[in-house]
C-alpha cells in the first residue's frame, strides 16, 4: 500500500506555499491574457526517470486553486516513471491550472527526487538484510513529506523529532558525564513504549555499552567498514546496529555487507537532486 498522510495535514504546507507565490496581487500574467471561462487539459510529465512521490500533495495544491479541477493520477507516488511519462492530468479552468502549477511542480519535483536517491541507495543492499533510512536533516517545515518521499523510494524513516525516541549523542554523553552515566539516567526515564539509541565511534564505547545494557539501538558513527564489520561481530544480535556518517551513495554496498541492520543518510533529504517534472498544456 502506498504511504500516504490525510490531506488535512498537507493543506497548511501547500496553503503557505500558494500564498507566497499569489500575494499580494494573484496572478497578474494569467488575469492579464487568459480570457474568463478558458479551459485545457494539462499533463504533469516526467521528463527523466525516477520514483514518483508528491503526487498526492500536488493534486492538493491543484484542489486548494480551485475545488472544480477534474484531476486523474496515472502513475502514484511510490511508482517508477520514465521519460515522457504522464503522471497527472488535470482538467478545467486554465487559469487555476496556471495558479497551482509553480507550486505543485515544486513540491512533486523535490520530493521525486529524494524517492528517486532512497531507492538508488535501497537498490545497493540487496542480498542484504540492512534498511536504509533517512536522519532529521529535512528542510524545515516540510519534515513529514519528505519523510513520506523516502518510504516511497522504499526507505524507512527514523525518528521525526525530538520527542518519540531517546537518542543519546556524543555531546550528551559528555554533559552526562560518560556512557555508563547517560544509559543509567535513560533507562530510568525512559517510559516502557520508548527506545534508547546511542552514538558511539570507538569500539571500546560499544563494549561499554553491551556491558552495562539498556540500549536498544547503537548507532555506530564514522567508522570505517572493517571496524564496521568487528562491531557486528561484537554485537552478536544483542543490539540493533545502525551504520551513520557520511553514508554516501558510493559506499552503502559495502556497508550493507557488513552486516548493520540499518544505514542512515541525511543525503537522501539534503542533498537529493529535484526531478525535472513538466506541466504541459
């Protein structure tokens, strides 16, 4: 099943975009040469290949402009699409399709990409049984789209703030006062619905933390794959292992060999490449 959020949820992302291309005047282009009562058709197209995500929130933006667009989805987010592609077409008044069109381009084209860069990466663990998933470095504001985007490249996400896992950094670790002193004060906060993942980059701080217990999660940072692969056979299947820090694409077949369960990327949501998408009339 395609993952989806409720429409309602991406209304004030699309409604803050809209009202920053349409204030203060409208559009005074479309007002000025397009007669009153003009209708077309128009197709969103792929103009190269990809994964497709962002259809959902463009078709809201489509909506917003005007509740009368007839509006048919023919590939959905989630789905591969090649050059020439029709992905959306959308029927009605000329003038709302001018006024959407900017901002549902910008939308379905930045999240295609990041669908399209989450599957390259998927597509170098296979044989493998590691996940790729995505970090907090999104654009603000839009965390939960391009959240959305990676699952629809085949990602998983981690956590979407602060707030729904403890996630014990190496800046932590160091105000706490140490491993042992950070992972005793979590597991006494922790509720029992809550994992606790911890950072380390050294292989005598994963020791540490299999001795003392109660993480869930060890991230294992910057480390380079032969240390990668001693740490999987310390872990020995105690703790889930998740492989960060300049996970780039290049490099994840190797990492997934190691046997990790996870790599994580800011790359898949910072420095994914727009798709180039076209709405033709």
């Amino acid at each position: 099943m395609t993952a989806t959020l409720p429409d309602f949820l991406l209304e004030p992302l699309v409604r803050a975009a809209l009202t920053e291309d349409l204030s203060p005047m409208g559009d005074v282009t479309t007002r000025a040469v397009i007669p009153a009562g003009v209708r077309y058709t128009a197709r969103l197209n792929a103009r190269e290949a990809g994964v497709v995500s962002g259809m959902q929130i463009a078709a809201v933006a489509f909506r917003l402009v005007d509740p009368a667009l007839r509006l048919e989805t023919q590939v959905a987010d989630g789905q591969p699409c090649q050059p020439g592609d029709t992905l959306m077409t959308i029927d009605g008044a000329a003038a709302s399709i001018l006024m959407a069109e900017r901002v549902a381009l910008n939308f379905a084209g930045r999240l295609t990409g990041i669908a399209t860069l989450t599957a390259a990466f998927v597509a170098k663990t296979r044989g493998t049984n590691t996940r790729i998933t995505c970090t907090r470095k999104t654009t603000p504001g839009l965390r939960a789209v391009e959240k959305l985007a990676v699952q629809h490249g085949g990602g998983f996400n981690h956590r979407y703030g602060l707030s729904d896992a403890i996630l014990i950094k190496d800046n932590h670790i160091a105000a706490a006062g140490g491993i042992t002193a950070v992972l005793t004060a979590a597991k006494a906060a922790r509720s029992h619905m809550m994992r606790i993942e911890i950072e380390v980059d050294r292989l005598d701080q994963l020791a540490e933390v299999l001795a003392i217990g109660g993480a869930d999660v060890v991230l294992l940072d910057n480390m380079d794959t032969p240390t990668l692969h001693q740490a999987v056979a310390m872990a020995d299947g105690r703790v889930v292992l998740e492989a960060s820090g300049n996970m780039q694409l290049p490099r994840i077949a190797e990492v997934a060999a190691t046997g990790v369960d996870y790599i994580s990327s800011g790359a898949l949501t910072h420095s994914a490449r727009t798709l180039d998408l076209g709405l033709d009339f």
